[in-house]
C-alpha cells in the first residue's frame, strides 16, 4: 500500500519542519492509582492531593521531542518554536544532542512553557500546562524558514499556541509543503469548522484513539470522510498498536514489545518521529507505521522524553527483532 511519501529510493529526501512547542516538564510519579483516590459521586466538588515522592525535570515539548528523536533516526528536523528567557538549559542540550536551534525564537518577556506530569501505576497521567512563550507562536513564519533553509522536504503542525497552528498550517498549505496535522493535546482548542478547515490543508492527520474520538464528534466526519482529503489518517491505540486508514484501505499495526513499561510520557512524539522518518523515506504505511511503533516502544522503556539513544544500526537490528516478517525492509 503506497502512502504517497516524500522519497522514493529509501534515501531520506530533506528535512522536516517541526512546529510545536519546546517545554521544561516537571515530571512526578504518584505510587498509587487515581481511581482509589477520587470519589465518582464527589466529581462536582473535587478536591484531591496526591504525594509525589519522584520528581525530575526533563526537557520536553512536542517540537522539541520530536526533533530529538528524528536526529536518532539519523535525520534532520528543525524546531520551529517560541521560547522564554529561561531557555539556556534546554539550548544547551540541544547543542550537545546535536539537534538544530536554528529556528527557535526567545521571548525575553516570558518563560518557556512548563508542563507538571503526574503518571500513577496504570500508567494514567494529569497534567497542568503553563504556555509560557508558546503563546506567541505566530510570531514564527514558515516562509521565513523555507527562505533561510534549504531542504524541508515535509512540515508538521503539533501542539501549539492556537494562533500558531492556524498560521502555520495555512503557510504550509501556501507554499506547497506536504505536512502533517498533529493536534493532540491542543485539539480542544478547536470547534468542527477549525478542524475540518486543517484536515482539508492537510496531507496527513494523526491521533491517538482519544483525540480520534473527539475529533470525529467535532467535525462530523469519519475516517472515510477525512481520507477523502488526506493521503493517511493514522490513528494511535497504544498497547493495541495503531490503524492507518488510506483511500486505499485501512491497515492495522502491531505494537512493537517494550523492554519494559517505565514512563508513557513521549511516546506519541517518539511514534511521529517515526512516521516522519518513514515518510522522509518512502517507506510503505506497512514499515512506516512499524518504525513508528518501535519508536515508541522504545521511549516507553526510559524514564523522561530524551533520556533514550541508540544508534541507526542499532534500530535496524531492533526493527527485524521485533517485526521478522519486514526484516529486510531497513
């Protein structure tokens, strides 16, 4: 099954351009389950407190995660995102992973965005969001990068301040350049007129079985629907693996086998990271959708969303450990 991708010949055809945010996330484990601690009858007054003996503070942010995990991949992308004054450290680690800070904008009068995680045993999360400078998102033009970058092959619009996605997926859809829509956890901000407006820009749409859901009630459409105006919808359900639906048919892909369940947070970046990768690529939906599970995969076996590493001959041999039936196709 084609997917109607960026290279032919299995050798990557450019760069990608990463729109999202870039965010410090304060991440804390509660050694309990948030359903033993809140009262379903009680929900219209809810007043909860949970003990977080494990805090780290990781660098995040989907821009950010994203473009970390492309360069394991071997590839190029480029963090198009708002930051604040604060930003050094995360600059710094960006430097030293080798992941390109070219188009990263500082907001002098705000902080960077700050997500607060808080994972239990099931591996369920609650998370507060600051936006910090992501708010300022719009203030980045995809046609400034396009004129001082040579290469972008392929674009993604993940979550972001809300003017910021509008923008950026219209100037892609402007200058011709193939990208996906990633709303995640900013689908929210959107009613159906908004969302269905990004689909038909669209070339790809992603989601994970939640925002599939929400995304279905706003539009009023279904896969069929919005595969009528995208080459993929890929739809994540994570240890169940995911589904990509195309004009062509829909696909089923299997979870690759985590070495072990650690931390969920980045999971979803890791797994576009591979779906960009295998576009870059020219890979078929069946091995993109597979090294995007494998990303995925891997990520879950580490705590924090930059904390894993592994080299390209290392992935290859994970690829064919984990999916024998498609061992020859990296």
């Amino acid at each position: 099954m084609s997917q109607g991708g960026v290279a032919e010949d299995g050798q990557a055809k450019g760069a990608a351009l990463i729109c999202g945010s870039m965010a410090f996330d304060s991440i804390m484990v509660f050694s309990g389950r948030f359903k033993d601690q809140i009262l379903p009858d009680k929900i219209h007054m809810l007043n909860v407190s949970f003990l977080v003996p494990q805090l780290r503070r990781e660098y995040g942010g989907c821009a950010g995660n994203i473009a970390y995990n492309l360069r394991l991949l071997g590839d190029t992308g480029y963090a198009m995102a708002t930051v604040g004054r604060d930003f050094a450290p995360y600059a710094q680690w960006m430097r030293d992973t080798g992941v390109p800070g070219d188009h990263i904008k500082i907001i002098d009068s705000a902080h960077t965005a700050q997500a607060f995680i808080t994972t239990d045993l099931d591996d369920n999360q609650i998370t507060a969001f600051h936006p910090g400078a992501m708010q300022q998102s719009h203030l980045n033009e995809v046609g400034q990068v396009l004129n001082n970058t040579r290469g972008i092959a392929l674009g993604i619009v993940s979550p972001d301040g809300r003017d910021g996605m509008i923008q950026h997926a219209a100037q892609f859809a402007a200058a011709g350049i193939p990208f996906i829509f990633d709303p995640g956890q900013g689908l929210p901000m959107f009613d159906g007129a908004d969302l269905r407006l990004f689909i038909e820009q669209a070339t790809w749409v992603t989601v994970n079985e939640y925002e599939w859901q929400m995304l279905q009630q706003r539009t009023g459409w279904s896969a069929a629907d919005i595969v009528r105006h995208v080459q993929a919808l890929i739809v994540t359900r994570g240890a169940d693996g995911s589904t990509i639906y195309t004009p062509q048919g829909e696909l089923a892909i299997p979870p690759a086998k985590p070495a072990a369940v650690v931390d969920p947070t980045g999971c979803g970046d890791a797994y576009r990271a591979g779906l960009i990768h295998g576009l870059l690529h020219g890979r078929d939906w069946a091995v993109t959708g597979r090294i995007a599970s494998l990303m995925g995969a891997i990520k879950i076996a580490h705590k924090g969303t930059q904390n894993h590493r592994f080299t390209v001959t290392q992935f290859k041999a994970a690829f064919a450990a984990a999916f024998p039936d498609h061992a020859g196709a990296l």
